[in-house]
C-alpha cells in the first residue's frame, strides 16, 4: 500500500509538472515587474519643461487609432480631438475596417485569410494596429484614450509598450520604429496563436490581444535584444494616473473599462462557467480515481492472490461473499485485472475475480 501511495503520488507530481512546463512563460509573465526596461521618470522632461531634448527622435510622427468606420461615437470625439489638437504637426490616419483590409491585402497577402478568418472583429482591431507599426512605425492610440501632453518624449525610445497591472503589458497604447524586431516577430507569431480557446474572451486575449503580446514580449526578451530592439515599458505613472502622464481615461465610467469586460461578460455566461467548472471538477475527479484505481491495482499483487471462480455462476454462488465484495470493487478495476490475468497466463475461456487472501 505505501509503495503504491508512493506511485500515486509521483504520477501526480509529474503530471503538475508537465502543466507547470506548459505554461511556464504565463507563470513567468507573473513575476515579471518589467523594471529591467521601464521608462524612468528622470528621462522624461516634465510636459512644460524648458529642458531642451537632446535625444534624437526616431519614432515617425504619425499616430494610428483604429474603429470600424469614419463616424466616431461621440463619447470618443472628444479623446481624440485631445491627440489632434495637441499634435498639429504630426500624421494621423484613423484605419477603418475596410482601409485595414486594403492596407493588409496589398502589403501582408500571406495575412488575409488569417485576417478574415478571425472570428471577432476585436480580432482584425487588434492585429491590424501591431502590422501598421511595424510597417510605419509611428504611436498607436485606442480611440478612448485622450492625450495628456505631447507624446515627444517617447519619440525617442525604439519601441515602447504600456506596463498593465498585475501582469503584462497591454497593447491600447504603444509606439515603435517601422520594422522593429519586436514587432516583427509579433506579425510573425499571429497566425501561430489564432485558435480558439472556447471562451471568447480567451481567445481574443490569448490570439491578437494583450495576453497574447505579452507572451510573445516575454519570450522575446530572454533572447536579450540589443539596444535597438529593446522594448521599452511605459510605466502606470506615466500612463495616465498623473498630471505629467501622457493619456487620460475618457472611458466615463471606469466599469466599462477592458478589464471590467470579462467580468461582466462572466456574469451573463455564469450558467455556463458553472457547468465547466463542475466539468472541470469531474474531469480532474475522474483522472485521480482512475490513477488511483491503478495503483491499487498495483498494490494488489502483493495483498491478493486471484482465485477461480466458474464462469457460469451458480445461485449459491451469487450471494457468496467473495463475489458480492468484488462487486463492491470499481468495474474497471475488475476488468483489468482480468485482462492483466489472461495475458499473463494465457486464459481465455476463464473468468477470474479478485477475492481477500485469507478468505
Ligand atoms: C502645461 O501648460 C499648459 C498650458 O500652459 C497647462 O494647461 C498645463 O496644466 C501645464 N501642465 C503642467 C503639468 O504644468
Ligand atoms: C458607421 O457605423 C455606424 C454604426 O454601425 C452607422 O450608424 C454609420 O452610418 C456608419 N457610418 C458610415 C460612414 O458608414
């Protein structure tokens, strides 16, 4: 029994282990605080600061915004009259659904289909910002985000994504040299990730958005890229919290908020959630007891010996103890261990029932 209590427990510990290995980068992300390659508040310039920037800026003046056509609603006009109207010399280009389409069928053909196929249109919103990036370069805006103060400063950085907490970064707000190499491989990896993930918001997170560009940023840094391909983290301080932060929050209520998304949309699917979980649950429950049963089965060598019994079972013998105890046994535990019998003594016609050695 202890040997097999033993067994038992490895199997299991191996099996956590493999888990533990599959998601080992979404494990990882967890414990990076991206401190390594944050923007630090000394290098930026105050928004009206005398201070004259030495630093070249490399990052194309252009910002992209994306929605599905040219009417924006108006709760957003707003945040973005905040970015035109502070950036009159720079380009803005808002791509709708059918300029992406265009965009991505005369520069990246071997995307379209992937593109098309996406069964949400959060999908094609959020891969189509990364491929104009990495085309452009220049700084992406989502459209309910309103600038703060001129995005110059952060001109100057090869590419830099924005910290989330707890985890990751998020992809609402980045810029980037054009054919930068993070990029580049985030264009690369697209069709790689497209699967579905059952739940919606799973799939989207873990297909084209921010869970997916955190991965592919995490792996991407332990390649250790050097200066030119750096990432750089724009911290929450400098996203939007303060009076020197670069965007501001135009999203009304903060519940509407992404992140605020997921746990509304569990609260409409929570009979549905529930009936997994309980599947889960079982799933899992079954797993166990069928290791279980094994080992038992393993333990049993040593404490059973197998006894005939005739395969035509007589009335007497029905209500005999042996056969009603085996009974109380699992069934599958029965049927291998006549299976694991035949086999080993080459009875066929013969049935077998485990039964206590000193019965
Ligand atoms: C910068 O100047 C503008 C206009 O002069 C002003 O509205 C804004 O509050 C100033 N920002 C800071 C952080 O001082
Ligand atoms: C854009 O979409 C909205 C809502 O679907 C629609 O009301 C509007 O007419 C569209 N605008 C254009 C220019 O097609």
């Amino acid at each position: 029994m202890r040997r097999g209590l033993v067994i038992f427990l490895l199997v299991n510990l191996l099996i956590i282990a493999f888990l533990v290995r599959s998601v080992s980068t979404l494990l990882s992300l967890l414990l990076e605080d991206a401190a390594a390659d944050a923007i630090h508040h000394a290098e930026l310039p105050s928004p009206n600061s005398s201070l004259i920037e030495q630093r070249p800026q490399i990052i194309p003046k252009i910002i992209h915004q994306t929605y599905k056509n040219e009417t924006i609603p108006e709760v957003w006009v707003e945040a973005q009259r905040t970015c035109i109207d502070l950036h009159p010399d720079y380009e803005y280009i808002l791509w709708t659904n059918e300029k992406s389409r265009e965009f991505i069928a005369a520069e990246y053909p071997w995307f379209l289909e992937t593109f098309d196929g996406y069964k949400y249109p959060i999908q094609r919103a959020d891969s189509i910002r990364y491929f104009v990036l990495a085309h452009y370069g220049g700084t992406y805006i989502d459209l309910d985000d309103g600038c703060n103060r001129r995005l110059d400063p952060l001109l100057a950085y090869p590419a830099w994504v924005r910290r989330t907490v707890p985890t990751g970064i998020s992809n609402d707000a980045m810029g980037s040299v054009p054919q930068h190499p993070f990029f580049l491989r985030v264009i690369e990896l697209l069709q790689q990730y497209d699967r579905s993930w059952l739940l919606p918001y799973i799939t989207v997170m873990y297909s084209t958005g921010p869970l997916f560009l955190s991965v592919i940023w995490k792996e991407y840094m332990q390649d250790r890229p050097s200066e030119a391909g750096r990432v750089r983290i724009l911290m929450q301080d400098e996203y939007n919290r303060f009076s020197w932060s670069f965007f501001t929050h135009h999203r009304g209520n903060s519940w509407h908020g992404k992140d605020a998304r997921f746990i509304f949309w569990m609260g409409q699917h929570w009979i549905l959630l529930t009936f997994l979980g309980f599947s889960l649950a079982g799933v899992v429950g079954f797993c166990l007891w069928w290791s279980y049963g094994r080992v038992m089965l393993l333990g049993a060598k040593y404490r059973y010996r197998y006894t005939k019994v005739p395969s035509l079972i007589s009335p007497s013998r029905l209500s005999s103890s042996p056969t009603r105890r085996s009974r109380m046994l699992p069934t599958l535990l029965r049927r291998v261990s006549f299976k694991e019998d035949e086999e080993a003594r080459g009875v066929t016609e013969t049935s077998y029932e485990l039964s206590r050695h000193d019965d």
